[in-house]
C-alpha cells in the first residue's frame, strides 16, 4: 500500500474526503492547500460533485473543442485497437473475385501467352517483331529471328511501355478541349475542302496504305527526319543516280572503316547492322573483320573498333580526304596529326588489302563527305558487295524542305497543316521558328497520340493509335512488305492517323478495310479472316513481293575533287561540339519511358541525364571535377553556341578527342510542361517533380536540337567553334559504374589479339596463353618433377569447400555463355531483362546512392596505360601503380562484359544465409525464394560479382517512386509480367536465369514427352541479344549449342581463382588489331 | 488477329484431313468402333448435352440413334462435325431434325471429331453401360432435393458462451442476494457482519488460500491455452472449407453428378494453362440454350447468365448492342455485366502453380486436389480428410496429412508422388543423363534407397520449383 511520504498534491482532486491509509492513520492527507488552509472557494465547491457545472450545450458549442486533440494517450488506444483489428483482419482470408469472360476469345487462354507477328517503325528504327500478350495485354518485344528484317534494339524492347503511358489523350481534341470524331471529321473535313495551301507533314512514311491515302487526299507531303540523313541520299543521286539510302553489308566486309559512323550504337538501320557485324567477328572461322573508327565522341562502335583514332569534327572530312588519296593515290590529302595520318594509313592498307570486300562509312550529314566516302568505296569495288543501293525506303526527309515550309507558315503562305508521327517543334533545327509559326497558324490539325511539344501548339488533335493497337503495312525493302497487326483493342477513343486522312478526304472506310483493299483490291469487309493468302502473311508478318533483280549501279565520279577540296577547307575552332544519339534515348521519341531513362548509357553509366562528355586532359585544364560519384557532383559549364547558351554538367570521358565535347540529343523533352508522360521530367528526393521558377516541371536532361546546324540542304550534328566556360557551381549526375578499369585484374576479363589467338586457336582449352587454366599453389608435388614450386598448381575445379552440387552431367544444368568479342554493349539484353523480370525502376536519386535494382549490368572497363610492370620500371610502389591503373588511358581500348547472377555452383551467398532463402537447384540455379528472405543483406556482401539487389523500398506504393515506377500507374502496371513477382520492400533479389521461362519450357517438352529441345528455353537477355553474344541452354544437353561453346578454349569463368564455379562462362575478347598495336 | 502458334492454320489442315479420311472409314461407322475409347470421347464432348438413354437432357437422348438415323453415315459425320453444312444438303431427315430440334435446343456446337472417335462413340451409344450401376450411381448423387435451404452456420458455441455469461451473473446476483439475507439474518442475531470486501479482494483472498490447487488448475489452464492458442496461429493462413458464396447459385452435384458434365468441359484450361479457370459464359451457354429452367432455383439463377452473355430465352437467340434481337452466336457489342465469381482457392501472389504440370504432365485426379466436387453444392476448398476417404473411390490418390493449399500439403505431395522415368521422352532423358556417368549413378542410387523416385528426388522440393 502507499507509503506516508506520499506527497499530498498527487492525491486525486475528485477524492474530496481525504484517503486515510489504514496502516498510518496518523497521518492526513489534502488533495490541495485550499483544503488544508479550508478556504471559501474550497467551501463552495466542496459538496459539488462536478465543481464547476457546465451544461452540455455550453460544452458542445465551446470553440475551444475545434482546437482539441487527441492526446497521446488517445493515440495509444486507437494504435492499440487498430493493431489488433488489423491482426484480427490478416487472419482472414480476403475475398477475392475472379471475373472469366463472357464470351472468351477463341485464341485466348488465360495464363498461356500468344505470340504475334508485327513490325515497329518509329521514323527512325524498323524492325520485325513478336509482341508476347498475356490476356490480351501486350507485355514482351522480342525480334521476329524466322522470316525478319533486324533485331530489337534498347529502345524497340521497351517501346512496349509506351503504349500504357497515362499521358496518351484519350480521344480527340479541339482547341485543348475534349472533342469526338463527328464534330473533329466535321470541322476538317471543311477546311480541306477549303482554298489555299493544304500541306501534311510526317517523318518518312514507310506505309503504301499511308502514301495512297495521302495522294487520295489531294494534300502536298512533306517528309522531313527528327535525324537528318539526306545528304546520303543526295549523294547517292550524284554519284550512282539511285535516290536510296545505302544499305551497308557488314557481313561481307573484311575491313570496315567509319568515320564518325556510330553504327553499332545509333546511326541509320542500326538494328540490322549489329546482327551483319558480328557475323563477320566469329575467330573461330579463321577470318575476322577489321574495324577502324575515326572519332569524336566515344561511341559504342570506337569502343568495340580494332583501331580507334580520336579527331575531331572538322577533321573527319580531313580523314575521308587522306584516306582516298592513301586508297586511289586520288586528289589531296587532308592535313592531319602525325598519329591520325598513320592510322589513316593502316587503314588504308586493309582497305586495300580486302578490295571490294572493304567498306567505308561516314557518320555526318554532309554532301561533300559521302561523295568523298562514296569514291572511296567505288575505287574498292565495294558497291554492289559490301554496299549497295537497292531502293532503301529509309529517311526520305528533307531538312530543306521542312526549312521552306517553315518560313512559308511564317509567311501565311500555308492554309492547313496536318502534321504526322513528327514533332517538328522539338526535333526540328528551326523548332522555335516552326512553333511560332504553327502558332500562328489558323488550321492545324496533329495526329499525336500524345499532347507533346508540337501537338500542344495544334487546334485540332486527332490522335492516332499506338503501333500495338493498329493495322498497318511497311516497306522498307522493294522485295516485302511488313504488316502491323493489332495486339490489343485500343486502349482510347484513337484513330490511326491514316483512317482520319482517308474519312477528311471524303472516304468512309476503317483502316484496316483500307491496307487490305492496298493489297487486295477485290477485298471485301465479310472477307475478314477467309483469305488464307492474308492471315498466312499476318502470321509471317510480311507479304512477299516479286521484284526485278536490280540494276548494277555505276560511279559517276564527276564531283568528288570539289567535294575533297571543300573538305581539305574545312577549319576547326578551339573547341568543337559533336552531337550525338544515346541508345537508350534516340531522338527522344522514348523520354517518357522510365525503363529506358534508366538503361545507363553503355559508355558513360550515366542513367536520367544528358551532359558534356569532356576529355580528362581538357576536364583538368578547366578545373572541373574529374571524379563523379554520390558524393562527387559534376561541375555545371555554360556552353555557348552560335549566340545560345546552356548550363550542362560535364562527365570526363576517356576517348574523347581533346578540344572537343559530346552533347546527346533526345533530352530536354516538354520543355514548356507539355504533358509527355511523366518520366520525362525531373522527379525530387521526396518525389514530386521538380519545377522551375515558373511552376514548370524540369525536364530530364536539356534539349540540344537547337544547336543543329544547317549547312546548306541538310541537317548537320556537329559545331565548329563553340566556348565552354566553366560556372562554378556542380550537378549531381547518377552514374551506374565508378570503377573505369579492372585495375589488371585479368581475371575478370581475358583478351588477346587475332594474330596470338590463331597462333594457339587449336590449344586445349586452358592451355592457350591467352586463356590459362588459373591454378592455386598447392604444397604437394603436382608435377612430379620431385620438387614442390611455383608450378604445383591445382586447378580450382580440384578444390572443394562446400560439398559439391551434384549438377554436372545430372539432370539439367542451365548455364550460359557471353562472347567479349562479338558483345557490343548495346544494353538490348539489360531492358529486355528488366520488362520480363518487372525490375523495379527507382529514380535518379535512389541510382545515385547506387540504390539501382538492375539484375543485369553491363560492365564497361578502359584500358589502363599503366602497368604492374610499368610502376615497376618506374620505380613506383606496387599500391601506387595500382592507384595509377585506376585511370584509363586517353584513347583506351574498351570491353563490355555483361555481368548478372553467375550462379556458382559453389555460391558464397547460399552458405550465409540465415533463413536458406538463398538455396542452390539441382539444374545449377541459385535461387532466391523472396517469401523467405528476411533482407540481412549477408549474401550481397559476399558476392564477388557484386550482383545481387537490395529491395530498399516498397516501389510500387512509395510516393517517392510514384512519378515514374511503372508499377505505380494503374495503366502502366499492366506491362508487369504476371509470371514473375514484383518484389517488396526488404527483400534481396537478382538475375534468375529467368527461371519463369525455365520453368515453362522444361513444362512444354514434358508434355511432349521429349527431352528439352535445344534453343527451346532461352532467357530474355540472351534472346534480345542482336549479335548473338549470349547464348542460353542445358549444359548437360550433349548436342546443346551452348555446351559446345563452354568447351571451346576461349570459355573461362570470370575470377576462377575464388573457385565458385560458375554456370556462366565468358568468352576471351579477340580483337582484330595489328600485332604490333595490341 | 491471328494468333502468331497458327492454332487456326493448324486446325484448318485437321479438319481438312479428316474429311479426306471421312469416306472412308464411314462405310462401317456402326461397327468395330471401341467402346471403352468411345465412352471416354463421349463423355469429353458429348455428355454436357446428350445422354445415351432416351431421356433428353440439353438435347435428345440417343438410344436407338443406330435404329432411327434416317441419312447417310457420311452425313452424321457432318452433322457431328458440322451441323449446319450438313443442314445444307438438303437431306430430308436432317431437315426434319433441324425443324424438330433446332428451335428448342438451338444449333448443336461443331465438334472437333474424327470420324473414327464418331465410330468409337457410336460403339459406346449402341452398347451403353448396364442400367443398374447407371442407376445406383445416380442414387450417389446429392440431389438438389436433398440439399439444405440456406447454410446453416455454426452458431450453437456462440450461444453457449451467452448462456455462460447470462449464468455468471445470475450466480453473483445470487451471490449477492445470499449474502444480503445473511447480513440481514446476522443483524438480527447481533452477529459481526461479513466483511465488505470488493469482489476483487474476496477473489484474491481465496486465491491465496487455496494457491496449490489455484496454480495447478492455472497452469493447466496457461497449457491449454497455449496449446489452442499455438493450434490457432497454425490455422492462419489455412483455408480448408474456405466456401464463399456465389452471385450464381451454381450447384455443382446437379452438373458434375447427375448429368455427368466432365470437370474439364468446364475447366478446360486445365490441360492447357496454369489456371483451371472458371468457364468463360458462353460455355455455360452451350448447355443453357437449351436447358432454361432449373429444378430449385427456376429461372432466377439461370437468367443471370442470360443477362451476363446477352441471351433472349424466349426466343433463343442473342442480342446485340444495340439491343437487336436474332443472332445464333454471342455478340462482343452486347454490354452485359460478367459474372463477378468469388475465388475459391486463393494462392499467394508468391506461388506459382501450373494445373497443366500436375493434371497432364503428372496424371493427377481433379479430386486429388479438389475432393469429390460431384458432392458439393457451391466450390469449397476441400479438406484433407475428406479427400483421403475418397482413396478407394478413386484408386492412385495420394493420402496427405497436411491442410490442404498450405506449403506443407503440396511439399507432402512432391515427396510421395512417384516419377515413372520409362513414362515420357522427357524422363528416359533424365534417366539417361543419371545412369551414364559416375556421379549420376551416385546420385540414382541414393533416389533408388526407397525403390522409387519421387518428384522431391527430381527437384520438386526446390524453391524455384515454385516461386519466382
């Protein structure tokens, strides 16, 4: 009971008559002094039982009540209740509805993926592709290998994306507001009908359904190209009187030469350039193409050339001028570095040497450029071989023409404008001119689907379907024309912008009526799906069409010393500029899709930014940051060009020519705050969008386009004479990579040149001295030569810590092979990997804490000048020369080595796992069970390849990620995989080998009842692949293609010495240099 | 669109062989068919409609069809392969068929059969199983005469505990009572008064006086409870008889027992999906055209579909958008609501479970799984110990002891389901692979201490199996 020494103000006040204890009556207690001293007040009060009475009225109608809060007491009963009723709730089971169909489709399963036949065309990347649908819902992109043209690219495997964009209008539009198609036809139709200049502008239209409605319509085309590429054809009109852009033969040439050409990465048809190139890189055939690159800017084509030589932009002509003349003893060379010179001389020489299987590639926009390239290939014999000119339908624009419109707009010589799948007012080099003018303008009409750049500045939008959702035909070869199928019904209240043409022009037929009735003109509507010549060409995805063989084109040759003395002209200034596409962002069609924004660029790492790539020897001079890392902002610099200025952060880049920078264009989109889609603007630590003074969002990155010139007809990427001044203020750039080198670690990645790897090309494999077994020194006499020495080696295979996992030659055993030599680094396979396994996206800010979720990087390692050896001669201590290995050289060579889960058959993260979420299979996967993984993070500290991901944060609810996480946005969410779980917060993930496909095909030969077919199962990053570097199967399958190439003598496995036996086997890089180069 | 597997095309070249070999096996299609092959075929297509005794069920019962066919063999291939084609020739008996049948029942569905399955399921028609067991497996049947109205949930414990609480307060009520006539009888006597103690006290005072017995019976109590209390928590997440109720009132012993309706005409996906899935409406429809009226429910229940799909039971057609009225087939315009089913059985998001593994590649029993639905009214989640009764019911099911859709039943099952490596391509492969070198034999060996090779021996146990 109480104690006496109570002391009396704790005593409850409503206790009027004070407690006595009855252990110590002696003692009195007083709820207060007022009772001890008996005062009035206490005697007025003192028989009350509520002292000071107040009505319930009074009480109620008290302001003072509105300000009350629930105290923490409170707090605490309701946490307390809440807490219980929500355990009480997650015992039961929550009612969920399933909702079949009513009347089900008959080619629809729910749960089995249909695949479908369709072509992709965005003005600038054509490609014949498989859309996998699930339910209905196009999820998945992959090339179509059997009867396509090119391969799937970064930016066509995540095109998908867009199609589930929240920001696509959903129907049409007059003067900003909401329309329908009857009052839209109404209000065009009569305007088209009207006097004056009708004109329509698109990017080049590949579709014969399109150009027939167009010439139907009676309006005046006009085709210009966001990428400029009409001094090509220019100079194929003059040189070989074929107005087509080359189509270049890669697969045929022994020698390649590009100067500024960037066609591994994205210049011109690059999806089917990689695919020719590597057919040409194969060292086992015996023969190997010679790549030497001229250029500028590190491009992914520099990087995986034999010979890479930095000039700078005004000097490229200089190039193609010394290279004619070394080739044809034909007009002046150019003046050039004493370096440069000697590598356009060993150029020349391969050149030579392979004659007409030779092949030279120019990269600028320039007519005199490609008239010198073309001599240069038409003295090798190389037209008709490794280049022709065959009607190539590709860019049909013209910058000029678009240059004419634009001022007859301004000078309202132009009635109507309808513009097409084209954003003119971003992507043009006059875009401000060109928007002042549609501006101005009273009848404009945009077919976009979305409310961007130029369709915001329209009266009239009426928005075309996405490419997912239309019919549709293509040709970009005489001989095929590629069909686009409908793979979802659409999505919103949109009309191919073809149909909207055909009805403005007085016709009332659907679009589909119309590309069959191109093609069949005895087609009738109730024909829909009778024709078996029809759906057997929906099925292959392409109508075959009979052609005449070809004429032989012929060099005309008059010209090419006007254009070599225009080029030997050409002055540089102090600093030069070199526009430049990344590949994961094009021309900025794709600024709204997060998965590309977050693909890092293969050469920089950088993800969610565009900036000056700066040489390191220009980066010092200047005093900016030469390191950028979380902590590590880059410095911000005000480049200038021709009068306009632009704050850009600066990222040192090793390989780019001193004196010059790189800018990439594609960034900068919704500049104004047009409504593109979210993930083109910049997004804040707490998620909301960052803004300007004016409220506007930020866009990603800064817009470049207008720092294109135009040099006579054409659009050239590339200034002369800039000035880069530096401000002294930084920007935080996220940045996927820090290491540049492996710092000697030539266990990582093992390389040799062509002429040593032939020299052993028969070696057992571990004996070649280019790829040695690594062994570890064991104190037992090995040898048998009666002593124990350096040589006693074991190799690791011999050395057991764990109990082995009876995987090799049981069961199935999944692995993988990744050839250095034919791997590009285009990062196709990084976003293929991340739509098929729902990779969360998080946002520049959680990638600059290297809070990244990609299952798969791309490594990419510069070449070091220095040396363990070197530092030796040079007296440096071994840490110091380590120190100095950390910096690249200033041209380096490059490699890039796809790393993801290399599932170790002696996995260090299995064995410190305290939960076994982490368990390996007995087909030699290291799975990770997510329901299981309570996040200690154990694993990732002990994986040496530093590949598995933590799940920071719960993606798909926080705020913070709401702006861009594609699981965030109820229409976005639909390109979620269902087969693959979308991870939460706290859990540890990684690559699986794409187990869900594992799983399915292991599935479908069972049901068969045959063993697993070769090249059945095959993971996304393998299948995206353009150059067939990856490659995926059963090593214990005797006739796999992968098990043949594991026992080739280039397979190693990345760090052996650690001895965690990996199912993923590299490659050894050959590279086809001169001997005395290497 | 076309779908990229050219399902369509393939389909197109079947039917186009099978007519090419329709001449000629229809000269004897009464005869030498098999009838065990023809019962299995029969009850795959046909028996959601047909009955093989005269009784009409969605359509005319076909005993003595062999007597009564009044065309040609070749005609009763089309006629099953395609109706109305057959219609078309302009055959006198089929004419009076379309005229007799088709406004009541509607067009019979084409049927994706060979002409020999149409011999095969001729033999089974002409020689249908003895009467009696037919009869004594309808007596089997839950009929819905013999379901109860509503569920009657379990409320008795409910009541019980009332009846508890109402007790304990009359028991202090009299308590109080009691001692109240005994202060009221001690005043009287000038006895001392019982000592006004708060119930509280007087508890704790007899607690203490009687500790041992207090703490033995407490810590009996303190074991119980955690016994239950352990019990419940292994309950969470269990959802056996999990049976939600349905928007339609769907019985399932009417469709699965009495007219014989094969689980998979209905949950068809299960040999080609992961999901069995519910059956799409027009599926219901095949039947339903015909069949407008049930036995207890009347027409309310059987309307929803109609609503659902679009149908006009008066006149046996569907109707479209636009509210027009005569079409044969379902029309996409019309709007109608899906039917907004509760699902039964719920896995986490985490699992992923293939019926196609376990239905086609494992030769599993629905009622492995699901139990003896035939049995149920409305889709539950079968208990275990239900569906191990059913072991002599149906050979080769596998008795469990685990709850059923918990890890440890499926887990449970992987361990004791047997592999037969001579079974498929697939698994003669795998054997292959095991007995060909040292480490396999190894491993073979420790697979083999049992005599038997289990799906947990060939990964089955693996988490990737699974979850992904």
């Amino acid at each position: 009971m109480a104690a006496g020494s109570v002391p009396s103000a704790i005593i409850k006040h409503q206790s009027r008559t004070p407690y006595r204890s009855h252990m110590a009556n002696t003692k009195r207690y007083w709820s207060g002094l007022d009772e001890l001293r008996e005062t009035e007040a206490f005697k007025t009060i003192q028989g009350q039982e509520f002292p000071e009475a107040q009505s319930v009225d009074e009480f109620l109608t008290d302001e003072r009540l509105e300000s009350t809060h629930t105290g923490r007491r409170d707090f605490l009963k309701f946490m307390g209740f809440g807490l219980t009723a929500a355990t009480l709730a997650a015992c039961e089971t929550p009612v969920v509805k399933s909702i079949p169909y009513t009347n089900k489709p008959e080619e629809v399963t729910p749960g089995v993926a249909n695949h479908y036949a369709s072509t992709y065309y965005d003005g600038h990347d054509f490609v014949n592709v498989l859309v996998k649908t699930r339910e209905g819902r196009p999820i998945f992109i992959k090339s179509n290998t059997e009867t396509g043209y090119g391969r799937v690219n970064a930016r066509v495997n995540a095109s998908v994306i867009s199609l589930y964009d929240s920001a696509r209008l959903d129907g049409p539009q007059i003067g900003g507001e909401a329309s329908d198609w009857a009052t839209v036809d109404a209000a065009v139709s009569n305007v088209m009908q009207g006097e004056g200049r009708k004109v329509l502008l698109t990017n080049t239209v590949l579709s014969p359904s399109a150009l027939r409605a167009i010439a139907q319509s009676g309006l005046e085309h006009i085709q210009y190209d966001a990428i400029d590429y009409g001094a090509f054809r220019a100079a194929a009109e003059a040189d070989f009187g074929v107005n087509s852009f080359p189509s270049y033969r890669l697969e045929e040439a022994e020698a390649v030469v590009t100067i500024g050409a960037d066609f591994l990465g994205s210049f011109a048809d690059n999806v089917i350039y990689g695919e020719r190139w590597a057919a040409m890189r194969k060292p086992e055939s015996g023969k190997m193409s010679r790549v030497h690159a001229f250029e500028t800017n590190m491009s992914l084509t520099g990087s995986n050339a034999d010979h890479r030589t930095m000039v700078k932009p005004s000097e490229q002509g200089r190039v193609a001028t010394a290279l004619l003349a070394m080739v044809t003893g034909q007009g002046t060379a150019g003046q050039l570095s004493e370096e440069a010179n000697k590598a356009v001389a060993l150029a020349a020489k391969d050149l030579k040497r392979a004659g007409s299987k030779g092949l030279v590639m120019a990269g600028a926009n320039d007519l005199a450029m490609q008239r010198v390239v073309n001599a240069i290939n038409a003295a090798l014999g190389a037209v008709g071989t490794t280049v022709s000119y065959d009607e190539m339908t590709l860019f049909q624009g013209s910058s000029s023409s678009l240059k004419q419109l634009t001022s007859d707009m301004t000078a309202g010589a132009v009635e109507v404008l309808i513009i097409a799948d084209c954003n003119p007012a971003y992507d043009a080099p006059n875009a401000a001119a060109f928007a002042k003018a549609l501006s101005a303008m009273k009848h404009t009409v945009s077919t976009s689907t979305v409310a961007d750049e130029t369709a915001s500045l329209c009266k009239v939008i009426a928005p075309t379907h996405h490419w997912l959702e239309s019919w549709g035909d293509l040709q970009i070869e005489a001989d095929r024309i590629d069909l686009v199928q409908p793979t979802i019904s659409p999505l919103h209240n949109t009309r191919p912008w073809g149909e909207s043409l055909v009805r403005w022009s007085g016709v009332n037929q659907d679009w589909y009526t119309y590309v069959r009735s191109t093609h069949a003109s005895d087609y009738t509507s109730d024909a829909m799906y009778t024709n078996a010549a029809w759906n057997k060409a929906v099925h292959n995805g392409f109508i075959g069409v009979d052609v005449m063989p070809g004429q032989a084109v012929t060099f005309a040759g008059t010209g090419t010393s006007q254009a070599i003395s225009e080029l030997n002209g050409r002055k540089g200034g102090a600093v030069e500029l070199a526009l430049y596409q990344k590949t994961t962002m094009g021309a900025g069609q794709h600024a709204a899709n997060p998965m590309l924004q977050e693909t890092p660029d293969p050469l920089t790492k950088v993800t969610w930014d565009n900036y000056v790539t700066m040489a390191h020897s220009d980066v010092d001079a200047m005093g900016l940051n030469g390191f950028i890392g979380q902590e590590k902002p880059a410095s911000l610099v005000k480049v200038t060009v021709a009068g306009t200025s632009m704050e850009l952060p600066v990222f040192p880049m090793p390989g780019q020519a001193p004196g010059t920078i790189g800018i990439a264009l594609g960034y900068g989109r919704g500049g104004n705050g047009e409504n593109i889609g979210k993930a083109a603007f910049q997004t804040g630590e707490n998620g909301s969008f960052e803004t300007d003074s004016d409220g506007k969002p930020t866009p990603v990155g800064k817009n470049v386009f207008p720092w294109t010139a135009q040099s006579g007809d054409f659009t050239d990427y590339s200034q002369y004479d800039v000035t880069v001044e530096a401000t002294g203020e930084t920007y935080p750039l996220a940045c996927t990579q820090i290491q540049n080198t492996f710092m000697g670690r030539e266990s990582i990645v093992k390389e040799t040149d062509f002429s040593s790897y032939f020299a052993e090309r028969d070696a057992k494999k571990g004996k070649a001295s280019w790829n040695e077994l690594i062994t570890l020194a064991v104190h037992e006499d090995v040898t048998g030569d009666g002593a124990i020495d350096a040589q006693d080696g074991k190799p690791t295979s011999a050395f057991d810590l764990w109990h082995e996992h009876p995987v090799e030659e049981v069961g199935h055993r999944w692995g993988m092979t990744i050839d250095l030599t034919s791997c590009t680094g285009c990062s196709a396979c990084v976003t293929a990997c991340h739509i098929e396994n729902n990779v969360p996206v998080v946002g520049k800010d959680e990638v600059r804490r290297h809070r990244d979720m990609h299952w798969m990087r791309i490594d990419r390692f510069f070449a070091s000048d220095y040396s363990l050896e070197r530092g030796e001669e040079e007296g440096t201590s071994v840490i110091g020369s380590y120190r100095k290995m950390e910096d690249p050289s200033a041209n380096p060579q490059t490699v890039h080595m796809p790393m993801m889960c290399q599932h170790c058959n002696h996995a260090p993260c299995e064995t410190v796992c305290p939960v076994a979420a982490t368990t390996h299979s007995n087909e030699g996967l290291n799975q990770m069970t997510y329901n299981r993984c309570i996040g200690t993070r154990y694993c990732a500290n002990n994986c040496p390849y530093k590949v598995r991901r933590f799940n920071w944060f719960n993606y798909p609810g926080y705020k913070k990620f709401a702006n861009f996480n594609p699981a965030q946005d109820s229409l976005m969410r639909m390109v979620l995989n269902p087969d693959v779980t979308v991870r939460s917060r706290g859990v540890m993930e990684k690559c699986s080998m794409c187990v869900q496909r594992i799983q399915s095909g292991k599935l479908d030969a069972k049901k068969a009842g045959t063993p697993v077919p070769d090249g059945s199962v095959v993971t996304a990053c393998a299948e995206a692949c353009p150059t067939h570097a990856i490659s995926f199967g059963d090593l214990n399958d005797k006739s796999a293609g992968v098990r043949a190439i594991s026992e080739n003598n280039r397979a190693y496995h990345a760090l052996e010495e650690i001895g965690v036996k990996p199912n993923i086997f590299y490659m050894t890089k050959v590279r086809n240099v001169e001997p005395n180069q290497a | 669109m076309v779908a990229y597997t050219g399902f369509r095309a393939f389909r197109n070249i079947l039917t186009a062989c099978l007519l090419l070999t329709a001449t000629q096996a229809a000269a004897d299609i009464w005869e030498e068919g098999d009838i065990e092959a023809g019962q299995a075929l029969f009850n795959a297509n046909c028996a959601s409609c047909h009955k093989v005794t005269n009784e009409v069920l969605a359509a005319p019962g076909l005993a003595g069809i062999a007597d009564r066919w009044g065309a040609t063999d070749e005609l009763l291939i089309q006629w099953i392969q395609n109706p109305q084609g057959a219609a078309e020739s302009g055959d006198k008996y089929i004419k009076s068929l379309v005229d007799r049948y088709v406004p009541t029942y509607g067009w019979m569905t084409a049927q994706a059969v060979s002409p020999d399955d149409i011999k095969n399921i001729m033999a089974y028609v002409q020689n249908p199983p003895d009467a009696a067991p037919v009869a004594d497996a309808g007596s089997d049947c839950v009929t819905v005469d013999d379901l109860p109205i509503a569920d009657t949930s379990d409320t008795r414990s409910t009541w019980f505990l009332m009846l508890l609480v109402l007790f304990l307060i009359i028991a202090m009520a009299a308590a109080g009572v009691n001692r109240s006539l005994t202060n009221a009888a001690r005043e009287k006597d000038g006895d001392d008064l019982l000592e006004d103690a708060p119930y509280g006290v007087r508890i704790r005072n007899w607690t203490w006086d009687n500790r041992v017995a207090v703490s033995l019976i407490g810590m009996f109590f303190l074991a119980y409870g955690a016994v239950l209390g352990y019990q419940g928590l292994m309950r969470v997440g269990v959802v056996e008889g999990y049976k939600p109720n349905q928007p339609v009132k769907f019985i399932h012993s009417v469709h699965v027992c009495e007219n014989e309706v094969d689980c998979k005409y209905c949950h068809h996906s299960a040999y080609e999906s992961k999901h069995a899935g519910i059956p799409s409406t027009n599926v219901c429809m095949n039947c339903h055209k015909a069949v407008k009226k049930g036995r207890r429910y009347g027409e309310t229940e059987i309307a929803k579909i109609y609503d659902a799909i679009g149908f006009d039971p008066t006149s046996g057609t569907y109707v479209d958008g636009s509210g027009k009225n005569g079409y044969t087939s379902p029309q996409d315009t019309y709007d109608g609501e899906p039917i907004r089913w509760n699902k039964v059985h719920n896995l986490p998001d985490h699992v992923f479970f293939s019926h196609q593994q376990h239905v086609v590649v494992g030769g599993l029993q629905c009622q492995n799984c699901h139990g003896d639905v035939e049995t149920y009214t409305v889709g539950r989640v079968a208990e275990v110990e239900d569906i191990n009764q059913l072991v002599d019911k149906y050979p080769g099911l596998i008795e469990l002891s685990k709850p059923t859709l918990t890890m440890g039943w499926c887990i449970e099952c992987h361990n004791k389901a047997e592999i037969d490596l001579a079974s498929s391509g697939y698994y003669e492969e795998i054997h292959h692979r095991l007995k060909d070198n040292l480490r396999g034999n190894e491993e073979l060996r420790k697979y083999m201490e049992d005599d038997k090779i289990t799906v947990k021996e060939l990964g089955g146990w693996e988490c990737a199996k699974c979850h992904y």
